[in-house]
C-alpha cells in the first residue's frame, strides 16, 4: 500500500535525520527541514510535533509536552553525495 510505504519512508528519514543533543535542549534536523518546513507545519513547535509523529521513541515527544518553547532546533549541512547515487 502506498500509504504505508510512504509513512515507512517518512519514519526511517526522521529516525535518521533527527538527532536529539545530550543535554535535551537542541534538536538537530536535516536542512530539507530548513528548506521545506513551511510544508509540514506553520510554526517550528508544530513541526517538532510533526516530526515526533515518526519516531520510535517518546523522548522528543516527553520533551514537547513539558517545555514546548525550551527547544532550539538547529540544521544539520547537507550531503549533496546523496544526491549522485
């Protein structure tokens, strides 16, 4: 099923792509998330949410519910070498 699929696709991107720092005060996304995040959400909380939507764990989401506006989100350089694959 194509639904499947891409939800499948959508959690192993987030898995891979979303890393939470040791202190739990920033998350890093990948750039697409710079680039395109007005396409998932308006507001970057809101695209946490998103994102937490797609992962395993409840760590990001435990996070979100406490302190919604204590997190500060950076972007990880992107690999244009994928892109030649």
């Amino acid at each position: 099923n194509l639904e499947e699929g891409l939800a499948g696709a959508a959690e192993a991107f987030c898995e891979s792509e979303v890393q939470l720092s040791d202190d739990k005060q920033t998350v890093t996304l990948s750039k697409i998330f710079k680039w395109y995040g007005k396409d998932f959400a308006s507001k970057k909380v809101d695209l946490l949410r998103r994102i937490a939507g797609y992962q395993q764990g409840e760590e990001l989401k435990q996070l979100l519910d406490s302190n919604p506006k204590g997190l500060k989100i950076k972007y990880a350089e992107y690999n244009w070498d994928v892109n030649s694959k």
